[in-house]
C-alpha cells in the first residue's frame, strides 16, 4: 500500500506547487494585461474619432454583435460622435472591430481590433488601411460590391468582407437609433 501513497503524495505536492505557481504567475500578470487592452482600446477610439478630445463612460451593450458604445467628446464636453465596439464571425469568430460614428450618422473611421483568427493572407488583410479606408463617410446601409454596394472585397476573403460591411451597418443604425434620434444613452 505504501508503494501507492508515497508516489501520490509526491504527485500531490507538484501539483499544489505547480497550482500555486500558477495563481501567482496570473496575479503578477492580470494588472498589465488590463492596462494594455486600456490603451489599445482607447488607441483605437482616437484612430476611429480622430476630433475628439477626450471620451466619456463607455456604456456596455451586449446587443447583437455590440460590446459597448462610448461617446466622443469635444473640448467643451459635448458629444461629437460614438465609438462602437463590435465583435461579430468573418470567416472565423472573434473578429474585434472599433467604428467611429459621427453625430449624422456617418462612419469616422475603422480599426480592425482583432482578426488574428481570419485566414492568413486573405481575410487578415482586413488591417491593411486600402481595405478599411473605404469605410470613412459611409451612412446607412454599408455593402459589399457583390451585395450592390460599393465596398470593395477583399480577395478571396468575402465572408470577411461582407462580416465588417454588416457590422457597420448595424453600428450606424444602433447609434442612429439610440442616440441620434432621441434616444435614450
């Protein structure tokens, strides 16, 4: 019976250890981490509202593929546009966008926060500026050429596409509907 408890007591032991190490490691670790998703967001509601001098409290959402609004401010604190978090499925899940929507309802700008999922070479060349570009000035119903729109697909890499077109879309329009329109912040 010993020949048992010794090795599993010493198998236990590595594993508290290992655990503990483990807790400590995240502990060290979780602040940093925090900090730099903080500044990546907020470069990246300056690169989607470049005329704003500050930002307010982002409001989280959860509504359809919305993660959260934050409005935008001028020098005297009044409200110039919205920021809109977006996560939404390209090709792959976990496609992380930032739009810049003004107070008549036109995209500012977009960042593609996050396409580390899409394909290589194709749907992550949502980051390159010739594609996400085509966004800034858009209103209303954003679409792809092959749906009759006039933002042009990446190659091979429709699905993509066609996934931030929607998503600007549906940030016009909850910004249209919420803010814009009276509606409630």
């Amino acid at each position: 019976m010993s020949k048992i408890i010794k090795p599993a007591a010493v198998l236990l032991i590595i594993c508290i250890i290992a655990a503990g190490l483990l807790g400590y490691v995240n502990a060290i670790t979780l602040e940093p981490i925090a900090a730099q998703d903080s500044k990546a967001k907020t470069e990246s509601m300056t690169a989607v509202l470049p005329n704003a001098a500050s930002f307010g409290d982002e409001k989280e959402v959860n509504e359809g593929n919305i993660t959260s609004v934050t409005p935008a401010l001028d020098e005297s604190g009044n409200e110039i546009g919205y920021a809109v978090a977006i996560t939404t499925k390209g090709f792959s899940a976990g496609l992380k966008l930032m739009y810049g929507v003004d107070s008549n309802g036109a995209i500012t700008g977009l960042s593609v926060v996050d396409c580390s999922n899409e394909t290589p070479g194709l749907g992550a060349n949502a980051k390159n500026e010739s594609f996400y570009g085509q966004f800034t000035g858009k209103s209303g119903d954003v679409k792809v050429t092959k749906d009759g729109g006039d933002i042009e697909a990446l190659t091979g890499a429709t699905i993509t596409s066609r996934a931030i077109a929607d998503a600007a879309t549906e940030a016009i329009q909850y910004v249209t509907e919420n803010y814009l329109k009276g509606g409630a912040n």
